[in-house]
C-alpha cells in the first residue's frame, strides 16, 4: 500500500479529471484528495474524496495539508491563455499566487514531491517555431505566458534554494474526450470534435494553415505520471520540460475527421485568439525529456481522432 497522499489542487479541470482518475487507479482513491472550487465532477464521484477549495486561501490549504497528512501536491488550477487576455490581473493574480501558495506550504510541511505543469505558451513571437529547443529565446507575449515563465523559474527557485522536489512539463494542447477544456487557444481541437459529432461541421477561430503542437491526453496524464515517478537523479530541468505529441493545423484535422464523418465542413473565421496561436512554435523539440526519463509519445493525429471519435460516439449513443 502507497504511504503517499495526494492533493490536487484544480481536480475538476480538464487534466484534473483524467490525472486524478489515474492516480487514483495507481495509489487507490482514498490516497487521493481531489480538489476544486467547482462542483465535484461527475466522472470523480465515489471514486474517492473530495474537498471543495480556493488555492488562494493560503491558510485553509495549509490546514488541510496538515489534518489530511498529504505528502505530494498537484497544483492544476489556473486561468489558460484566451480567458486570461480578457482579465490579465486576475489571470496573475490566481496562476502566481496559487503557485506560491503550494511551494511555500511545502516547503514548511516538507512536502515530498509537487507537480505544477508549465505551457507551450512561454515562447513567444521570437522563439523559433519549427521544433522550439528547450532553452531559447524566450519572450512570452500573453499574460499566461508571463505567468507560466515566472512559475517555471519560482520551481526552479524553491528547488534550488530549498531542496522541494518540483516537477514541471511544458504541455502542448491538449485534446480530450472526457471533460471540457477550460479557456485556452488550443481548445478549438477539441471543440472541431464536439461539433463534428453534434452537426458535422465546425467554424474554427483560427485560420486554416496555423499549426499548433498538440497532445491527446493519456499521452499527457503518461508523461505526467513517467515525470513525477522518475528518480530524482534523472530530473536535471528544473524549470519545465518541453514535450511533444503532435502538431497539425485546422485544416489538417479536418480533413482527418472528414474520413470518419463523410461530408464534414469546415468555415474559418478569426478571431483575437489567432494572434495568441500566431505567437507560438509550430512544433516543439522535446529531446531532453526524451533523454532525461525516456518520454515517447503514442498518439499521432491519426490514431488520437479515430479513438476521439470512437469514444465521444459511443457515449453519445
Ligand atoms: P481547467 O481550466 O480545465 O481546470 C482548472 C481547474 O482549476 C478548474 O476546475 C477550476 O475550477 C479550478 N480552479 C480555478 N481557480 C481555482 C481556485 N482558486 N482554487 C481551486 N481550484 C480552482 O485547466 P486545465 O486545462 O485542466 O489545465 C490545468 C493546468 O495545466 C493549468 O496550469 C494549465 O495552465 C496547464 N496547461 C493546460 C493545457 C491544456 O491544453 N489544457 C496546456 C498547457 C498547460
Ligand atoms: N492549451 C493552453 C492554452 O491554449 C496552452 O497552455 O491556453
């Protein structure tokens, strides 16, 4: 039996679900304490515990680390790229004290690992875009870019300086089936899906060509899990690690669902959201992750739309 207990903080997002479903799987459900301001999520009920909370509450997140006995800490809750552009002091104020929150009560309570995922949207116009190194330029131009580029070096800090053991991935977008995306760029990949299914066609904010670096998400929850189960020894970026899946624009993953949904439309009309996708890397070099822990993704867009379409067909039928 695991002598872990797991807080997540942010449980009912779109990682949270599947990561807390996962970990639960692993450690058994009562060794994971999910968490969220929101309602709990259907698919985490009798699963296991859950406790509503607000991260920014510094005091009742530390007296609930304390009487639950947690020993590792998965920091989820944050506001993602396009909802962040439309209120940038709250999408700081919540990704950076959150942040601080969790590292400065592990730091007390000698918490013994934390996850905090960092974004794809740390590059920014002056990074390359094709296959974006893991140490570059690095000039975000979104708020939640800046957010994540200052957590990655508050990691790095809190490591450096205080010896936590803080892992951290730089996710693509991510592409899921199970619960809905939360206000990012990326989430028109998910979105082309749901349409597709519901009126066989779709009308993307972003332009036909704009590639992106994606991931579907057991990919994501895998690295996830590969990353903070590692020995420590084969951790050396303590920042964030890049990593990648795949990378495909509007037009190519419609013209991948067409071949499942015969007569599929597509319509592109832009919105503020396209400068956001136009500031970042087409694709992403995640060769030290690679080298480091031995990552490898499984899903290409091929395999991730058939086993999207298969299981949001099944669970609408
Ligand atoms: P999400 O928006 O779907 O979920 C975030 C969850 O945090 C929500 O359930 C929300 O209710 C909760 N939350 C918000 N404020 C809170 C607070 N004050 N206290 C407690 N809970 C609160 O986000 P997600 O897509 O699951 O992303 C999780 C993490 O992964 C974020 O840090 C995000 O930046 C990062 N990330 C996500 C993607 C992606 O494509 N989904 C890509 C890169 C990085
Ligand atoms: N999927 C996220 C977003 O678009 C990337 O961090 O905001």
């Amino acid at each position: 039996m695991t002598k872990e207990k797991i807080l997540i903080i942010g449980a009912c997002g779109q990682i949270g679900v599947e990561l807390t479903l996962a970990l639960r799987k692993i450690h058994g459900g009562s060794k994971v304490l999910a968490a969220d301001l929101r309602e709990e999520n259907e698919l985490l009920k009798g699963t296991g515990p859950y406790v509503s909370l607000d991260v920014m509450n510094k005091e009742m997140l530390h007296v609930l680390v304390l009487r639950q006995n947690i020993t590792q800490i998965y920091l989820l809750a944050a506001i993602l790229s396009a909802t962040g552009e439309k209120n940038p002091s709250l999408a700081w104020s919540l990704n950076m004290q959150s942040l601080l929150n969790v590292l400065d009560i592990s730091r007390e309570e000698k918490i013994t690992k934390v996850y905090w995922p960092s974004s794809i949207a740390v590059f920014g116009p002056s990074s390359p875009k094709e296959n974006c190194p893991q140490q570059t330029v690095i000039e975000p131009s979104t708020v939640y870019g800046i957010s994540k580029f200052a957590g990655e070096f508050w990691c790095n800090y809190y490591h450096q300086r205080y010896g936590i053991d803080v892992r951290s991935l730089r996710y693509p977008g991510l592409i899921s089936y199970k619960s809905d995306p939360g206000g990012g760029t990326t989430d028109y990949a998910v979105e082309i899906f749901q349409d597709a299914i519901a009126e066989n066609k779709y009308v993307s904010y972003l332009k036909e060509d704009t590639y992106l670096p994606m991931m579907y998400m057991p990919d994501a929850i895998r690295a996830t899990i590969e990353l903070m189960e590692a020995p420590p020894s084969q951790i050396t970026v303590r920042t964030s690690y890049n990593i990648s899946g795949m990378s495909f624009s509007p037009r190519e993953i419609a013209v991948e669902i067409s071949r499942y949904r015969p007569g599929f439309q597509i319509e592109y009309v832009p919105d503020s959201r396209q400068a956001i996708a136009d500031s970042w890397p087409s694709s992403i070099d995640d060769s030290r992750a690679r080298a480091d822990w031995n990552w490898k993704p499984e899903f290409d867009l091929s395999r991730m739309t058939k086993h999207m379409l298969d299981n949001m067909t099944l669970s609408h039928s």
